[in-house]
C-alpha cells in the first residue's frame, strides 16, 4: 500500500523532481479514461494519484476530488503532462472524453458534462464510476475505459453484463482518485477489495433488444453518423436528439408504446423505483431501458417515432419546448411528423367547458385540466381560449 502524503526528504527534493521527466511512463490502452491512465502513472512513481500530480506535474493535487478531470479541458496540465511523459500531446487529449466533442456531445466552454456523459458521484446521485469486472479480469494490465462514461452505455456487449458502479463487498461508490494499492488500478479505495472479483449481473435474453441497442449506438459514435431511415445523419445530432427522446419516454405507466419488447419491464422497474429508491438500480437499469426505447423511436423511421406522439398525445411543443441548441435536423423531423398546432384554434365558449366539467363529474371522473381539454376538442396547454375560460371556472370545481 502506498502511505498518504509526502516524507520530509520528499518534500526537500519537490523541486528537483517537478523540473525533470517521469522516471516511468506506461503507455496509454486503446480507449483508456485520462484519470486511468493518471492512476497507472502515479502508481509507477509508487505515489497516490493526489499526491503524485502535486509533486510530479505541479498542479493542486488535492482538488483531484473535486474536478472531473476526465471532462474538464485544462492546456496548462496537458502541456505539463506530454511535456514530462514525452508523448503526444495528441495521445493524452485522445483520453480525455473532450476527444469525443462534436460527435457525441456540444459543449461552449461548459465545466460539467452534458447529459451524453454520465457524471461522477456527487451529492445528488451517489453514483460512482462505472465499469465491467470481467473486463478488468481479462486485461493483462487492468484499465478503465471511456466508454464507461458514455451515458448510453449500461451493459458490456462483449461480456453481456451489467456494469456496476461500486464495491461489492463494502458497497463503495468507485472512484480512481481514492485508490491506494499500486499493485494494480483495480482495489477498492475504502476495503481494498478486489473489483475483478465482484459478482457481475448477467443480461438475460429477454433484454437481447437494448443490448443491439447499445451496439447501434456505439458503431454511430465510431462511424460518425447513423442511418435514419434513407438518410445519413451526423452521430452529434442523434445524441443530442436522444436526451430529449428520454425525458419524453419517461412516463412510467402513462407511456404507450405498442411494438416495443420491453415495455412492461420497464413499467415494472418504475414502480419498484417509486416504492424503493434504489439509486444504482435507477442509474444502469432503467437507462438501460430507456436507452432501448430511443432506439426503438428510430427503428422502421418514421412509423415508431409516429406512432408514439399520436398514442401519446404529444404535441410540437412538447417535442422542442426548452430544448437548448435543437439541432435543425431534429425540428424539421419534429415538424414534418407532428405539425406545429395553432394557439389560437377555434373559439371556445364557457358553457362547452362547463358542459365537460359536469359530464366527468356525472360519470364519477376526477376533473382536470386534461380530462376537460380532451372533451372539448383541444390541448390543454396549447390552447390559449380554453386557458383563460377554464382558469375562471377553475374556482367553482
């Protein structure tokens, strides 16, 4: 086990080994995370990642737990790292998930991920990083991959299981920057356990369609672009597309999606969740879920992504109200299969929505906004007449 800190020799010749190269350098893995390779680098140097980025590369080691170091752009530490390292500055950028801005993400100078990259634990989510054990198992050199961290990968198709984001033994949420045993990137942080060993959670056959999903998306990502339909489109509009697509699919017993295999796991995995707020459970198998269903939206284009507006009564509007940055190819898609609906429409009286509201209560049903707008012929939210009519008689219900 490496020991936390710096000895007091150590500290004496802080400058001497901040001006000269790494002694050791190991040589980044196809698709290796930049924090794995760091671990590996600081492991050689018999130092812990903290430690050894505040002495060997002169940067604040410390804040190494409070940045995601993985996402965020920083030419000063690149610079300093090929420089010392002796390799490309190119190689180190290629780790760095900024490698894949432009195909799978945009970004303005943002400090956090975009919703296309999973994010590391925090507050919020107690989510830790990721991974596949049968994976590490095989490696002759252990490493952590980006594609981890890639929010439409929930499953390893090369071993057909789950991945999981912390210890099996101590329940620990995975993160690199904790780890101490430079025996190998691969020992738990708090317990020390061994995460090759951890149980892995097959994939049955009946979840054979959100694997092919993730396959779908992940040969878009290295083509570039997907075909929808009869057209080629560039892989960034899709990922971007597809953030929406979730939040829309995400209507738990409300959703309609005839033709999709999955649906009443899905439906099924949502009322476990409201009950019981497994937080591991919600971030790899529900995404896993939802992550088919957009696949399945582009499927038989435009017949699924059809047919899932109209059974679910959605509208323009909902498709591309708050979209930040709509990509055009996504509201010209949007706009040619569900038309943009008037807001004005025809007049509607205040004694048709008084008629609605005594018809539901006549035949027992719970009046609302919904329900009324649906008798009368019109959207609920769209509609500007209907607005103002049912907010005056919202006080006699």
């Amino acid at each position: 086990m490496i020991k936390k800190g710096a000895t007091k020799k150590q500290k004496r010749n802080q400058k001497w080994v901040q001006e000269y190269f790494f002694l050791v350098v190991p040589l980044p893995k196809k698709d290796e995370l930049l924090s794995s390779w760091l671990l590996r680098l600081a492991f050689a140097h018999e130092r812990i990642m903290a430690t050894f980025i505040s002495l060997f590369i002169k940067q604040d080691g410390s804040k190494i737990s409070a940045i995601d170091i993985d996402f965020r752009y920083y030419d000063e530490l690149f610079d300093a790292i090929a420089t010392k390292s002796q390799l490309d500055k190119q190689q180190i950028l290629q780790m760095s998930l900024r490698s894949e801005e432009g195909y799978l993400y945009h970004c303005n100078d943002c400090l956090y991920p975009t919703k296309q990259i999973r994010k590391l634990s925090d507050k919020r989510t107690h989510n830790g990083l990721l991974y596949c054990p049968k994976c590490l198992k095989e490696d002759e050199v252990p490493y952590w991959r980006k594609h981890w961290r890639y929010w439409f990968y929930n499953a390893c198709t090369k071993h057909n299981v789950f991945l999981t984001d912390r210890c099996w033994v101590c329940n620990e949420p995975i993160k690199l920057y904790k780890m101490q045993n430079s025996n190998g990137a691969v020992y738990c942080g708090k317990c020390g356990n061994d995460l090759r060993d951890t149980v892995s959670v097959r994939v049955s056959r009946r979840y054979d369609y959100g694997m092919e999903a993730i396959q779908w998306f992940e040969n878009g990502l290295q083509n570039g672009y997907f075909m929808i339909g009869s057209e080629k489109v560039h892989s960034l509009w899709i990922f971007e597309s597809a953030t929406r697509l979730q939040w829309l699919l995400d209507r738990k017993d409300n959703l309609v999606l005839d033709g999709f295999p999955l649906i009443d796991e899905y439906k099924q995995l949502s009322k476990k969740l409201d009950n019981y707020n497994s937080k591991k459970a919600k971030a790899v198998y529900k995404d896993f879920l939802l992550n088919a269903m957009v696949y399945f939206l582009f499927q038989d284009f435009p017949k699924n992504l059809f047919n899932f507006a109209r059974q679910n009564n959605l509208t323009y509007r909902e498709f591309t109200h708050g979209f930040k940055e709509i990509p055009f190819w996504y509201k010209e898609m949007i706009g040619e299969l569900v038309p943009i609906q008037n807001k004005i429409g025809r007049e509607i009286s205040e004694r048709e929505v008084i008629g609605a509201i005594n018809y539901l209560k006549s035949i027992g049903e719970q009046v609302t906004k919904v329900e009324v707008a649906k008798i009368v012929g019109c959207h609920y939210s769209i509609h500007k007449g209907f607005g103002r009519v049912y907010k005056r008689l919202k006080r006699n219900i």
